[in-house]
C-alpha cells in the first residue's frame, strides 16, 4: 500500500515554506486570481471538527487568496458520501484540480476513476487512500501519521525506561477507519509491542471531537480502576479527557500522563500548565504548498508522489516558550 511504503520517498521534497492557517458549508467560491495562469481549484476538507481542522481550512483558504487561484471549497461534515458527492461536482465543473483530505481510507476508487476519466489530477492533502490504484492521484501531501504514533510511543518508553510496574494504558482513537487513526495506533503499537509492562487496557473512538473525548474518557475512568497513562490521537480529545480526569478528582498530567498529537494552542497552553506531558505535532499548516502542488500539476510539471511535512515533538519544559509563536 503506498502509503506505507512510500514514507521514505519526500525527504528532499520540503523546500516549500509552510504559511499562514473556518470551514465553509457546501461548495463555495473561495478566491479568484487573473492571468493566463489561473487555476480553479475543487477542495473537499472533512470537517470542522477540531482546532487543527479548522487552522487547515483557513491555511488552504488563505493560501488561495494569495496565489490567485479561484477555490471551489466543500465542507464534508464528517462524512464520506458528503465528498464523493462534492467531487462529482468538481467535475462537473470541471475544475483543473480536486483536492481533498480523506474522512476515511477506502471507498475512493469509483469516484476517483471518474475524476481521472475526466482528465482531472487529485491530489491528497493531510490524509491518504487505500488503493491499490495509485494512477488515481498525482500527489499526497502531509504527515507520516505512523511515525507520530511512534514518536508518542517513544516518549512512553523513555518516560518508563527502567521501571518494572505495569503501565496501564487507555486509548483515544480518532474517527474510525480514518487514516491518521489507523496509523497514529499502528505506530503506537509497533514501539511497545516489545515491552509486557505496556498494556492497552481499552481503546475506543472519540471521533477527534472535544466532547466525545470527554464522554469516552468518562467512561475509562469508571471501567478501568487503574490508569497511568492516557494516549489521545489528537489534542481536541485530550483536552476533553482533561475535563473528565479533573471531575473525577484526579490531576491530568500527574495522576495520569497525557499523550496527545496536533499541537494547536489549547493543547500548549494545558501542557504549560501541567496538564499535557507531550505533545507530537502535526502541521495542518498545508495551504501555501498545496499551491505550489497545484501550479505545478497544472503546468504538467512531475511532482513528488510523497510530500511531507516537518513536525517536532514537544514536552513540558518546552511548551511556555513555545506558545507565543504558535499559529494555531
């Protein structure tokens, strides 16, 4: 599967500068630039379910804004046949690009062999497909969500290294069958698989949803005596569980240790406070070259298969002198 096999492929493919971060309702006029060189653009975003999210859409919006190209945005509420439809109408329109991120793996290959039918390039951004087709798409653009996981995992080890006890883990999943929640669980399991004191005593969805995290995290709390350490594939989901760990009379960060992926403000500012103890970033900071992609595309110009983005990983120590620089 390309995904998995390709993450090796972008190591020389980040000389694109990231910049600038709302979500919209259906199919809507973003910008509109001039020149021969115009490029109208077919976006389908999942959602707007998450700080991240949201700092995604405005990055994509803005970044077409100042490129001068015209953005035909669709917001998918979460769900697949709400992009699949937005697609067939990009193509209707015919659109010099489609661009969209994923609400899950599989399920594309239809919709995206009329795309190509119709001689219309996709590009992936933030999140993959699971096709054995990749003639289906020219580009996927964003983060290698298996070594997030891992990069949380590694965190746990060193925090761990040397103790014997048990550490009870529970787990935040992101929306199932979602590429990052797939990857960010595989890669978790992968680093601690080796080591019988990890144990992942339950592992649930929260659909990367604040409130949902809460209400799984509730629901850990009173099925599980014993949790040492929570791991939450995203920070809307940490930041829930952090409520619900407090209700219950116990100290997030302390009493359980908190795992989170993203790295939006909310999660910087809990983690200067105690309440995060890491935090492995993920940009959704992709507009400015997914434009550069686009133009790229459009000229027939060749195109890395696998674009990456540069992300770090940050701990408490780090995280005051961190916030104020922060984007999102």
């Amino acid at each position: 599967m390309f995904k998995r096999a390709a993450a090796a492929l972008a190591a020389g493919a980040m000389a694109v500068v990231l910049s600038a971060c709302s979500s919209g309702g259906a199919a809507n006029d973003g910008a509109a630039g001039g020149g021969s060189d115009k490029i109208t653009i077919g976006f389908s975003q999942v959602g707007a379910e998450s700080g991240w999210r949201t700092a995604n859409t405005k990055s994509v919006q803005d970044a077409a804004k100042k490129a001068g190209v015209t953005l035909k945005f669709s917001d998918a509420q979460q769900k697949q046949e709400n992009q699949i439809k937005a697609i067939r109408s990009f193509i209707q329109q015919k659109v010099d690009i489609i661009a969209f991120s994923p609400v899950v793996e599989s399920g594309w290959d239809t919709v995206l062999k009329e795309a190509k039918a119709a001689k219309i390039p996709v590009i992936l951004t933030d999140r993959a497909v699971d096709s054995q087709d990749e003639s289906l798409y020219v580009s996927f653009l964003g983060s290698d969500f298996v070594e997030e996981g891992k990069r949380a995992a590694d965190w746990l080890v060193k925090e761990y290294q040397g103790k014997a006890d048990p550490v009870n883990i529970v787990q935040l999943e992101g929306t199932t069958g979602s590429a990052p929640a797939n990857d960010r669980k595989s890669g978790f399991a992968d680093v601690i698989k080796g080591d019988p004191k990890f144990k992942v005593l339950a592992s649930q969805t929260g659909d990367f949803t604040r409130a949902k995290g809460k209400e799984v995290m509730q629901a850990f709390l009173k099925s599980q005596p014993k949790i040492d350490v929570l791991y939450a594939h995203n920070d809307d989901m940490a930041l829930g569980a952090i409520q619900a760990i407090e209700e219950a009379g116990k100290q997030p960060g302390k009493d359980i240790k908190i795992i989170s992926i993203d790295g939006v403000k909310d999660a910087f500012t809990a983690m200067s406070q105690g309440k995060i103890n890491v935090v492995v970033e993920c940009n959704p900071l992709l507009g400015d070259q997914l434009m550069e992609l686009a133009k790229k595309v459009k000229k027939g110009e060749s195109v890395e298969r696998r674009i990456k983005t540069e992300e770090g990983v940050f701990t408490q120590d780090q995280a005051a002198a961190a916030l104020p620089s922060r984007q999102y």
